[in-house]
C-alpha cells in the first residue's frame, strides 16, 4: 500500500502518530459512533480515504527504524484503549441495567457486546500490520483475541451472573406459556459461547449448569402438581409434551450440546 499521509521519509513520534491521527481521526470517532449509533443509511463506519490515511500512520509507526519503531507502544495501547472503553463505558452502563427485570439487561447486553465486535472489528483493520507482524514474531495474542479477552475479564465476569438470572427466569416464563424475545436470548448464548475462546466451557459452567438445576428444580414442581391433579394418562401426555417443548427450546437457542442433558434431567423428574 503506497505512503499517502504522512510521507514515509518523515519520522512520525509517537505521541504525535497516536494523538493527532489514532486518538483523534480513529478511536475518538470510533467510540462517538458506538455510544450515538451509527447515522442511518451508512454503510460503513470509516470512508475509503479516512481508512487509507490511519492506517498507513498505523504502518509507518511499526515499520521505522529502531528507535521509532512504535509497535510494541502501539500494540499496548490498543490493549488499554479497548480495556478503558469498557470500564469507563460499557461496565455502568450495563450495571445500571442490572435489577430492573425482564429484558432490559439483556437488550443492553446485546447491544454493548454488538458494539464491541465492532470495535473490535475496526482496531484490527487499523492496525493490520501489527497483527501480521509483531503479533506473529512475539508470539502474542492476537488483537481480535486481546479485545475478546478483555470483554471477557472486565464485562463477562461482572455482569454473568445477572445475565444467566434473567435467561433462566424468560426460559421459565416461556414453559409457562408466556412469549419471550428468543432472538434474543440466542443472541446472549452465542455470546456466552464466544466466552470460551474457542470452547464451550463459559457456556457449560456459567449458563448450561445452572439451567440444568433450574429444570430438575421445574419439573420437580411440575410432577408433584400433575400427580395432585391429572390421571395416569393425562400426565404422561403433559410429561411427553414437555419433553418435545424442551427440545424445541434447544433448537431455539440454546446450544445443541445441551439437549441431551436436559433430556436427561427432565426424564429423571417427571418419568
């Protein structure tokens, strides 16, 4: 990619590089889009020309000669940009959603973790370079890895517990007879298997255990009142309709992983 702005031949400092193009042209205008919505209509966040200009800066800083070559300063401030964003942002404006019920955790959630993969999304393209090169030569996570790891350590852990709270009251709900937002809740799955970098254990531990006592705990209930009030028959019709529902429910937006074990508890309670 050719050199457009500044010229290669000039040497770019750090502070400058970093506050007068990074912070100023990318990360503040990044952030402004996120926390004010993107405007209607655009298709991207950065036009060809703003992309071009920070990111040649971005690469001019990495490949100068020792001692202004900025990688390794650029590589640990991308890590500090994402981690300041999400505690100073993201982190109250989620635990100022906890306790108000229903989904409005949920919906906030949704949002923040869509706003990061963006974010995410936008620090990898500026910064390419670091990525193919340093990132490979030291041996460090990549930035897409240290911007979900990051998420994962300041947002994840906080606010998980809140989250599963909620899925497992709408899940209750919903065998109730009552409608919920499944689109959404399949939208906090995915983020809870995101969470396991590359395997299911936040899922398996953080969501999957606790809705599998929540179902024993469901069913448990269940069987005591059908035996109180239906005949043999009647309660194995609502014992095998409960039994397809859960499936349905896996299908829906739980992970496929789950359907066995939920098939598990739900046999063991009410047959």
């Amino acid at each position: 990619m050719a050199h457009v702005n500044p010229p290669s031949s000039r040497i770019i400092r750090l502070e400058e590089g970093w506050n007068d193009v990074i912070k100023k042209k990318a990360i503040d205008v990044l952030e402004e889009m996120l926390d004010n919505g993107i405007k209607s209509g655009s298709s991207s966040l950065f036009g060809p020309k703003e992309y071009v200009s920070i990111y040649t800066v971005c690469y001019d800083m990495c490949t100068q000669r020792s001692p202004y070559n900025w990688s390794r300063d650029l590589y640990q401030r991308h890590g500090e940009t994402v981690e300041r964003y999400l505690t100073t942002t993201v982190l109250p404006a989620l635990r100022e959603k906890t306790g108000q019920g229903g989904t409005i955790l949920l919906t906030e959630l949704k949002l923040r973790w869509s706003n990061h993969q963006l974010m995410n999304k936008w620090l990898k393209k500026f910064f390419t370079y670091l990525d193919r090169f340093y990132v490979k030569h030291h041996s460090l996570p990549t930035l897409s890895q240290a911007g979900l790891k990051h998420f994962r350590s300041h947002i994840y852990e906080d606010i998980k517990e809140n989250a599963t709270e909620v899925i497992l009251s709408l899940i209750n709900e919903e065998r109730e007879g009552n409608i919920i937002d499944k689109t959404l809740v399949k939208s906090i799955v995915e983020l809870y298997e995101s969470m396991g970098m590359g395997s299911l254990d936040a899922y398996t531990s953080d969501l999957e255990g606790p809705l599998l006592d929540s179902t024993r705990e469901y069913y448990a209930k269940k069987r005591e009142e059908w035996i109180a009030s239906d005949s043999t028959p009647d309660y194995l019709i609502k014992a095998e309709r409960a039994l397809i529902d859960e499936r349905n429910r896996v299908v829906d937006y739980l992970n496929p992983a789950s359907e066995s074990k939920i098939r598990h508890v739900c046999e063991e309670e009410i047959l």
